[in-house]
C-alpha cells in the first residue's frame, strides 16, 4: 500500500515562494534645484535611468518581503529647468545658477501587501494584482557638479569642465571657521550615507507559470537636505579657502558675462556677487533647509520564480 504524506503542506509550500528580479528604473528627484518651491515640483527632462537586482519571498496569499539593490542617478539645474518669469521663485533660482548630479546606490527591503488575494498555488496565481509597499532603505551618495573655467577673481581652474565632488568643498561653509553670529554657524559636514522610507505602488501581471513582469512608481524620502548639495544660507565666500570652493558655491557670475546688476562686495579683492547672493546675510538663502530632499523611483520588474521544494512521495 503506498501512502502521500504531507499533502497540505506541499499545497501550502506551493503559496510560500521565492523569487528573483531584475528591474529598469527611471529617477526623478524632488528639492531645492527642483524649477519652484513646490514639493511637488520635478523637471521630467531630467528623469535619469537606474537598474535594480531583488530578490523577494512570498508568505501567503497576499504578503511578500522583497529585498534589492538599485543604482541610479539624480539630477537638477536652475539655468535649464528655473523658469525666468516667475517673480515668485523663477529668477531667485534662475540667477542662482546651481546644478548637480548624484549617483545612488541604495539597498532596500520592502513589505509588499497585495490587493488581490492569490489562494491557488503559485502556478495557478492571480493573473494580476495591484499592490502598495512601504519599507526601510539605506544609500549612499555623493553630489557632483562641473567646475566652471575660471574662478571668481578670473583665474584658470585645473578642474574647469570635470565632476567634482562637492562634500569635500564645504560649500557652505562645513569646514570654515565661522562666528557664532553667522547664520551657517556650527554647520555640520553631511554624511553620505543616509537612511530613506520607501513607498509606492503598482501592479504585478502573470506572465506564465514562471515569470512575472510587475510596474510600480513609487518614492524615497529622505532624511538629508544635500542630495544636491545645497540646502542653507551662503556664507562669506572669503571663508571659503579654496577657488574651487568659492567658484562652486556662488555660480551667479556665470550669467551675463559675470557683470551683476546689483553688485555689492564679496570680499574677495575685485570681485563683486549680485545682492542676495554669495554673501553673509540672514536672508541671503542657497536653498530651504526645512525641506528633505526626495527621489522618485518608476521601476518595470521581470520576475522569475524559484519553484518550491516538493516533499517525495513514500511507499510502503
């Protein structure tokens, strides 16, 4: 007589798979070289491209944890996305003249609930499902931008035209020496390891037995304000030691020929910045520090599933 043992639970094991994906995704980034002040605000011209790898395991009908790593890239700049009409945030950012890109690399794990209840094997599962994920995510990063041809005093740059990184500059002034009365006084440098809250949604569609091929648009927020680098008030630019520093934190002489139409003294012998820039002064602002930057992550997925061991039949 031969008998099957563990039918159930093969049935159940069945439910409980895992998977392994790989993604195309494309970037978008939210913050203060967004073109306006709206949190909402992104220039889609500069949506960058990204990959993932993942790897995820299913616990039931509806739950999954997925796991993954992804790199991309971030970008933004005030000359092509500011709009030089806007009285209320088009010229301030257009004049300020600040651009970057960032390379992340981000490892993430997300709880993943699915709208539609799949109660059948994972061979014959739901044809295609909704589905909302929150998480946890880690990333590191590092803001870059091309140094321009000269200095502020008019003096060849050995970096003009390259990427450089901006953490090391302390562009607003993270490694100067500054007075406890001056608005960036005891500013930190910012760590390029950062934590993030991934969530979004989207849709998962059965391909065959094996394979899924899912699209999800979803965000990253974040707990830095320097993914671009910029974030609160410019400081004296005679702080600033390096011409490189001076260069890549005022960038406004880089319109209309570096003539000002308001000049005021920067400090720096024979140079004059544009009034609201480039200069010590409560009101001078580089960016808007009580906002946190945010990324956009629009990803499609193709999916294959690891078929779930099988208990053998025993005879006796």
């Amino acid at each position: 007589m031969a008998s099957y043992q563990g039918g159930k639970n093969t049935f159940g094991k069945q439910k409980r798979y895992n998977s392994i994906g790989f993604s195309l995704n494309a970037l978008n980034y939210y913050g203060d070289l967004s073109p306006s002040p709206k949190k909402i605000s992104t220039d889609i011209s500069f949506t960058r491209p990204g990959f993932g790898v993942s790897y995820m395991h299913r616990f039931g009908p509806r739950y999954s944890l997925q796991a993954q790593f992804m790199y991309g890239t971030i970008s933004g700049s005030d000359a092509e996305s500011a709009n030089k009409g806007d009285l209320n945030s088009g010229i301030y950012r257009y004049k300020r003249n600040l651009s970057f890109r960032n390379h992340i690399k981000e490892l993430s794990v997300v709880a993943m609930f699915d709208l539609f209840e799949n109660q059948s094997t994972y061979m014959s599962r739901v044809k295609w499902t909704p589905y909302i994920y929150v998480g946890v995510a880690a990333f590191l990063h590092n803001p870059q931008a091309k140094a321009p041809d000269k200095d502020l005093q008019g003096n060849a740059l050995s970096q003009a035209g390259q990427w450089v990184d901006l953490r090391p500059l302390g562009t607003e002034g993270q490694y100067s020496t500054l007075d406890p009365t001056d608005v960036n006084a005891g500013i930190k440098p910012y760590s390029l390891l950062q934590v993030a809250i991934p969530f979004g949604l989207g849709a998962r569609f059965r391909l065959n037995e094996a394979m899924d091929l899912s699209a999800d648009i979803g965000f990253r927020y974040t707990f830095t304000d320097y993914l671009d680098d910029v974030s609160s008030n410019y400081v004296a630019l005679p702080k600033l030691k390096d011409p490189l520093a001076q260069a890549m934190s005022y960038r406004t002489n880089e319109i209309n020929g570096g003539n000002p139409a308001n000049p005021v003294p920067s400090g720096i012998p024979g140079v004059n910045v544009e009034a609201g820039y480039g200069s010590e002064y409560p009101t001078n602002n580089r960016g808007t520090k009580t906002n946190k930057d945010i990324y956009m992550v629009t990803s499609i997925r193709l999916t294959y599933i690891i078929s779930p061991s099988f208990h053998k039949a025993k005879f006796r």
